[in-house]
C-alpha cells in the first residue's frame, strides 16, 4: 500500500507540472514594457482580428492570439512611448506619451515610418503635465476621432487627427470616455471632479450638451470606465474605491453596491474596467487597481459578485479586454490571459478553485494545481496533515461534475463521491466508512455495496448570505453514526449537519460527513489568503428557503418575477435561478 501511495504522489506531482493550473497565463510581454511613465500614462491594447497589439514604453508590439506558440513582434514606432492609436484603411495615427508639444504621430506604413502631425491648438501648456491620454474613434466613420486631454478636456477630429475642435472643458484626474454602443450619440465621462467627488458628464447629442451628474458616494472620489448592456441601453455599470455603480435609465440615476461592510478585504480595490460578456450579458467582469491588481465576476447581472482574484502582476493596470473565451488583462508588467470559464467557475460557488485553502482545527487542505487521470483534468488537495506537517504533501485529486465532487484519495485508484449540491429536500443519501482517511463518504444512487450503509435524509434547504454572495445551505439529518461538532451543539451532542456550496461542510472540504470518532471543525475558508467563509457562517440567519417541490415550474399557474420586480415574458422559468412568485423569493430547481 504504501508503495502504491507513493507511485500514485509521483504520477499526480509529475504530471501536474505540464498542466497550466494558474488563473493568470502571462503572455510573456517583456520586462515592465507595460511601464507608465509619468502622470496619466495608461497604455491601451487593441485586438484586430486574431493579433493582440499592445503600446508599450518601446513602441508597438503585436502577438497572434491564435497560435500559442508565437512570440511578440515590434510592429512599428520602435522606441517610442506609446499610450494609443487608430487605424483608418492602411494609416495608423499614434499617440505618444508626452509632456511637451510632440503627441500626433502618423504613419502610412504601421508604423515604420512617420510624421508629427501635432496641432497648434494642443501646444503652449508649460503649465504641468499637458498629456493627451487616449482615443475614441467613431464606430460608424474611422476618420470622427475623440481624444482625452488633461487640461484641454474632450477633443474631436473629423479628419482623422489633422484638425481638432474642443468639445469638453478639462478632464480631471483618472477619468475615462465611454461611447455607447447602441446609440453613438451618447458620450459618457467619468471620474472626479474639482470637488475631489464622482461625476458623471453625459451627452445624448454627440457631444454638443452636456448633462452633469453627482451620484451618491461612499465616501471615495471617482468612477471608473462605463459599460453599456448589449441589449438593453439604458443599463450602465462602472465600478469605484470598493462599490460599483450602476443605472437603469441611460444614466440620469445611479445605485451605489458598496462592499464596504463585506468582511472580504480583497474587494477595496478600485474597480477601474467594467466590462460585459460578449456571449452572456448576465456576465460582468470588473478589473481594478490595489496592488495586485484584481478581477472579479458576476454571473446575474450584478446582483452579486464572487470573491476578487489578485494578478500575480507588479504595478498597476493599463488594459482590459476579451478575446473569445478569454480575458486579457495588461498591466505594467506583462499582459495576462484568464479564462472565462474558470473565472466565472469562482462567481458561481464552484468548490475547486486554485488558491483556495480550507484550516481545519490548525490543520490546512488547500487547492495546489491540476493533474491528469483517465485523460479528465483533476484537482490536487494538498495538507500538511498527516504527513508530518508539509504543507505540499498530497492528500487526494478532487473533481467537480456538475454538482457532484469526487476524491480519488492517495494511495487508491477509486473515485468516492464526497458531495452532491443536486439533491432535494426529502432524498435520502447512503454513506460509508472510508478507510484511509477515516471519513465518510457518500454512495452513487445505483452503486452496489455489500454492507451496511447509514442512510441520511436532507431535510432543508435555504439561503445564506456572505460576502454578498447567496450560497446555498443544506441541512441533513443525522443519525446515530453521525456526530456534529461540539463547537456547535455545546456538548457534542447530535444535531442536523451542514453543508454549503463554494464552501464544504462545517469540517471542512474533505470531510463531508464525520463520524462518532472525529470532532474536527473548520476555522474558516480563504481564497488567496483573504477570508471568505468562517465556521460561524454556517448558522447565519437564512435569507430565502428554497421550495424543492418546484422540481417542474410548468406545474405552477402563478405568474413568475426577476429579483427587480418586472415580470417575465414566461410563466415557465427554464433555468435555475431566484425568482418572485406570490410575493416570496423563491428557488427554482
């Protein structure tokens, strides 16, 4: 046995390092090319077709998104300290980053060569840093450009760059420019104004007036870039200092969502890029700056949003995109592709995320890279129990099904079933003893077992809410076999058990059941070293029960609606999901 233990530690360790667990994939651009170099300096990124091109503090730089294997070509302004540019048809005009009259640079052949075309109107500021610090071009004319300026405000070109007309007065700080995808007569400026607070400037006429708004603050000073939904224009969101911001009537009100009370220290970041899916508008990303620079998501729209994930990045953040099922995230030192999937796997409660650590009466179980088994890719669970305390000993790979999570334990080629979020209220469960580690595990519905299984019945389902985030609480109720933690009951006495989804149960990710013997309890659940989940959790007050007898909504006549009120088109939801019937929350199956 312990032969093949160690066999299978050195299968699981040595394939692992060919397998990319990381959540953040570097691309690889250089040393600090991504660098800002002065005030205002927030290097852009463009995607045209399958090539990624980057400004960079050496010029522009390009990277097939295609091919994984190619490398980064310099594409043209060699040397030059980019913020942007524009291409119209074979010219691309350039903006170099600058604090003298030198910022316009037009090239007829990408970039080889070229020519300061710099206006007159944008010379004589000897008055601190005069940068003009991005482009917006036109969706319907490549040669209508906007330029932001530092001092000069919003400027408009018709003829790609040549002449320039003031449109704004000064753009303040970090504020940012959003045109409206459904309707390019509609401008947004965000950021601080002169009163150090959050403003919105906002034009429904293409820039001719303007409509000034101070939404209500939590006590920061800006608003990050707006992003408009696809498909419905009148909804905005951007973020802020540790909030995000959000409008459902084309921008003339704004609800705060402060996370300020949120016991998750991750989200004080500032939110600078929002950003909707491209396939799935319930999806939004938020990208922000707190050293590290960190991401997080939201799969309903905003309502809620799961635990921020921190960039292995140095520096602060210039660029956020989506290519496919990719994120690309440029910071100052190197360009960063995330997968959406995996990203999005974190928002929704999935158990089996990388950076994720379970302490367990002073003991840790953490998520430590991928592995492969039978050709599907599985988790390790790394502990420095038993062991002897090395904390990257391994304990078992995991791997989550749906709602079903597997343990192949060390040591051992059969998959156990430790969790399953898809039962109702009523089913009854069957478990066993497993011999090493002592723990229980479940049996699959039509799994044959020759001895005596505890049968266990699920008995509740509710609501919890922490951090934010709705997760669901399962209650079951135990037997003889089954003990629950003296930390809960007092005396250890017996009482229902506990699980809740994205967490485990009050022992833990590994133990799902315990028996008589074992009186471990969870400390509390992190995710890159920021708490999310504490053992006092599991008892927090519920905030909606689940109704496991909408099992088939269509046996329902009651009319269904969303969270906000309005109905639906349907009186048959198709999805899971929370929805309003008779005036309750309710849960659907």
């Amino acid at each position: 046995m312990k032969l093949q233990r160690f066999a299978f530690i050195i299968f699981a360790l040595c394939l692992s390092a060919t397998i990319h667990g990381q959540l953040f994939r570097p691309l690889e651009l250089g040393d600090a090319m991504g660098e800002q170099i002065g005030p205002f300096s927030r290097p852009t990124m463009h995607i045209e077709d399958d090539i990624l091109y980057v400004c960079t503090k050496q010029g522009l730089y390009s990277k097939s998104l295609s091919d994984d294997a190619s490398g980064w070509q310099l594409v043209g302004f060699k040397n030059i300290p980019l913020q942007d540019y524009v291409r119209s048809g074979e010219d691309l005009l350039a903006l170099q980053y600058s604090t003298t009259d030198e910022f316009l640079l037009l090239s007829h052949d990408g970039g080889k060569t070229y020519e300061n075309i710099t206006p007159t109107l944008f010379k004589g500021y000897n008055w601190g840093p005069h940068v003009l610090k991005r482009f917006y071009q036109s969706p319907t004319d490549a040669n209508t450009l906007f330029v932001s300026s530092s001092v000069m405000g919003l400027l408009k070109s018709s003829d790609f760059g040549r002449t320039w007309t003031q449109v704004t007065d000064a753009i303040l700080g970090d504020s940012e420019v959003s045109f409206h995808p459904l309707n390019p007569n509609i401008i947004c400026i965000s950021g601080e104004n002169i009163g150090m607070q959050p403003f919105f400037d906002i034009s429904y006429d293409g820039g001719n007036t303007w409509k000034n708004i101070s939404p209500e603050s939590n006590g920061e000073n800006v608003a990050g870039k707006v992003a408009f939904h696809p498909n419905i224009s009148d909804q905005w969101i951007c973020g802020t200092f540790g909030a995000v911001y959000k409008s459902s009537d084309n921008g003339y009100t704004w609800i705060l969502q402060d996370f300020s009370d949120y016991a998750v220290n991750s989200f004080s970041a500032f939110w600078h890029y929002a950003m909707y899916d491209d396939g799935n508008p319930d999806v939004i990303y938020m990208a922000g700056d707190a050293e590290p620079v960190r991401l997080m998501c939201s799969t309903d729209g905003g309502k809620s949003w799961g635990i921020p994930r921190n960039c292995p990045s140095q520096g602060l953040i210039n660029d956020f995109l989506q290519y496919r099922d990719k994120l690309l995230l440029f910071t100052e030192s190197d360009v960063y592709e995330i997968s959406k999937e995996e990203l999005q796997a974190n928002a929704c409660r999935q158990l089996l995320v990388e950076g994720k650590e379970w302490q367990v009466d002073g003991m840790n179980y953490r998520i430590a890279g991928d592995t492969i088994i039978g050709d599907e890719p599985w988790k390790k669970l790394c502990s420095n129990y038993p062991l002897g305390g090395d904390h990257d000993a391994f304990l078992a790979a995991m791997r989550q099904e749906g709602d079903k999570v597997y343990a192949i334990f060390n040591g051992e080629d059969k998959r156990r079933l430790l969790y399953d979020f898809g039962l109702q209220v009523g089913d009854r469960v069957r478990t066993i003893i497993q011999a090493w580690p002592t723990i229980l595990v479940l049996l699959e519905a039509d799994e044959e077992y020759e001895g005596t299984a505890q049968e266990i019945t699920l008995t509740d389902i509710d609501t919890i809410d922490v951090c934010g985030q709705e997760l669901r609480r399962f209650t079951f109720k135990t037997d003889s076999q089954l003990k629950a933690p003296s930390r809960a009951g007092g005396d250890g006495s017996y009482k229902n058990f506990v699980w809740v989804e994205g967490v485990g149960s009050e022992r833990g990710l590994l133990k799902s059941w315990c028996t008589i013997h074992d009186e471990g309890t969870m400390d509390c659940c992190t995710l890159d070293g920021n708490i999310i989940f504490r053992y006092e959790d599991f008892y927090k007050e519920s905030i909606l029960t689940a109704i496991p007898s909408i099992v088939n909504p269509k046996s329902l006549n009651s009319k269904f609606y969303d969270l906000s009120g309005r109905p639906l088109n349907t009186s048959h939801p198709t999805h899971r999901g929370v929805y309003i019937i008779g005036g309750k929350k309710v849960v659907v199956k």
